[in-house]
C-alpha cells in the first residue's frame, strides 16, 4: 500500500456509474451462478453480497463481480465496477444451456455512489435506503457501495447534503494505493488470479465445480505463482499505458494503471516477473533508460 495525501475523513463520496450491473432470475439461478463463479454463494441471505471471479478454462480471469441476493428467490444482481456489461452478460449466457436462468441488463438504468469512511454501516442503517448496498472495494478502509435506479439519484445525493465528494481521479489515486486490481486492466485473460493477489479473497477451495477450478487447484498444491501485481511510485509523470518496465536491457514488467500525484510523480500497478525482476534495482520506462521507478514494499 502507498500513502498519499488524499483527505480520508468521515463524509465523503464518490458518484461513478459501474460499467455492469445485471440481474439474474430464475428457477435454476442459484446454483448456474455456483457453478460458474469462483466463491461460494452458499448461504447467500437476502442482500448479502461476495465478491469473487469469472475464469475461463485455463483460470485466467475474464471478470471480476460483486453477486449479491436478490429480495425474491432465484433473484441475484451482478456488479462490476470496469467490466463492460456485454461482455459480462456474454460469459454468462455462453454456459446458459437447460437452465432456466434469465439474465438481464440493467446498468443504464441503475448507478450507485460510494461512500467511504469511517461509521458508515451504522449511518445507512440509521434509515431506510432504497436499491442495495455491500462493502466495496474501491479503496482500503471501510466503504460502502450503494445501489440504485438512476431516477432516485437526485433524492441519494440530497442524503449527503455536507458530504465532500471525490472525483475520479482522487478515486483512482486511493484505489492505487491500496493496491486493488482493477479487472481487466491490471489483471485480465492473460493472467491468473494469485498474480494480481486476488486468490485469498475470491477463490474458494471448499465449494465443488466451477468453471477454472481445476487449475486453481493445481496452482495451489503448485506454490507460488511466477508474476505479483506490484505497487509503484515514478519521479515523472505517468505515462502512456500499458508501458514496459525495465531494468537494463531486460524487460521485467508493465505497467498497467498509473495516475499522478499533485505533489508530481505518479502512482501506479505494474505486473513484474518474479523470476528476472531485481527487487533492489529501480525500473526505467526505456531500454537502459534512467530509473525512475520503484517499488513500493507491501505493508505487512
């Protein structure tokens, strides 16, 4: 995790639409989503929410998705924050065969806002909220994700009349700090979900068949995975991305999300190899160019 100079105070919210939400009924809803989805929905009580993966055969990830319990029975609404609602809903019907399973689009239809800071379980609870709610991850600490039509925007943001809201860019710069992936720009159908440190909290090992399993299981007995999505932090402003990352005249990475500071310089996730990275050497964004990034040791 990098520490910036983002105000982190009580109070605050961030108004961006999700690029997904989608709702799927129907009689065999539940236990589709169970086969497909990396954790377990098992248990899932009405507005619950788990976030988890999509993969494909090979455990790569195609999507990311908070799956949250419907109000009705085989009723369940998908979330993603960068996924495109196409391609998501596309995954989904791929494997739709005898199932009575109906997936719909709702994502013109419906935003949501973010709220961050401290309290906030115990604030929205204090009255009745239309849409849905669950904890998000769009930065560290304790954030909420509230959900809802699009038509009640006017009456949401009227509730936090005095609250400081964040832009995008100071969103991004939290999100980036806190070292979460965003799906797919920083961990997409190219890698595996230990890469980007996704594994612990969206894989289960518990709950039966789903599409990737077997090579999650593999890769567990395996070890170690041989790429880490890393936390990074340049002198110069951001660059152009995806950038290569060198050390030398041998690529060692690329750097996949990067924003930068008021304070100059810029932030960022790159993906390294394990194998030919050197931790104590900086990166440079040129062939034997001058290095000017450095990796930022994970807070333990």
């Amino acid at each position: 995790m990098i520490k910036t100079k983002e105000n982190s105070s009580l109070r605050q919210f961030y108004s961006g639409k999700n690029a997904a939400v989608l709702r799927v009924t129907g009689e065999d809803a539940a236990n589709f989503l169970q086969g497909q989805f990396t954790n377990d929905l098992r248990g899932l009580t009405t507005g619950g929410a788990v976030y988890g993966l999509w993969l494909n055969q090979k455990g790569k990830v195609l999507a990311d998705s908070f799956v949250i319990a419907g109000a009705s029975a085989g009723e369940f609404w998908i979330v993603s924050y960068h996924v495109a609602a196409a391609a998501l809903r596309a995954r989904l019907e791929d494997y739709i065969i005898a199932d009575d399973v109906i997936v719909e689009d709702f994502t013109t239809e419906w935003t949501s806002l973010t709220l961050v800071g401290a309290g906030l379980v115990a604030w929205f609870a204090q009255a009745p909220r239309l849409g849905l709610s669950f904890s998000g991850r769009r930065t560290s600490g304790e954030t909420l994700e509230w959900i809802f039509p699009l038509s009640e925007l006017p009456h949401a943001r009227a509730q936090l009349a005095g609250w400081a809201e964040i832009d995008g860019v100071a969103m991004e710069r939290r999100r980036i700090a806190a070292g979460i992936p965003a799906v797919p720009a920083d961990i997409g159908p190219a890698d595996l979900p230990g890469e980007g440190g996704l594994e612990p909290m969206t894989i289960s090992y518990t709950k039966g068949c789903y599409l990737g399993q077997e090579v999650m299981a593999r890769l567990k007995s395996m070890g170690q995975v041989r790429r880490r999505l890393q936390c990074v932090r340049g002198s110069v402003a951001a660059p152009q991305l995806p950038a290569a990352l060198w050390q030398g005249e041998r690529q060692v990475g690329e750097l996949r999300s990067a924003v930068n500071l008021a304070e100059g310089g810029f932030i960022g996730l790159a993906m390294v190899s394990l194998v030919s990275w050197q931790p104590a050497q900086p990166l440079a964004l040129e062939v034997a160019g001058a290095a000017e990034i450095l990796v930022v040791p994970e807070v333990t």
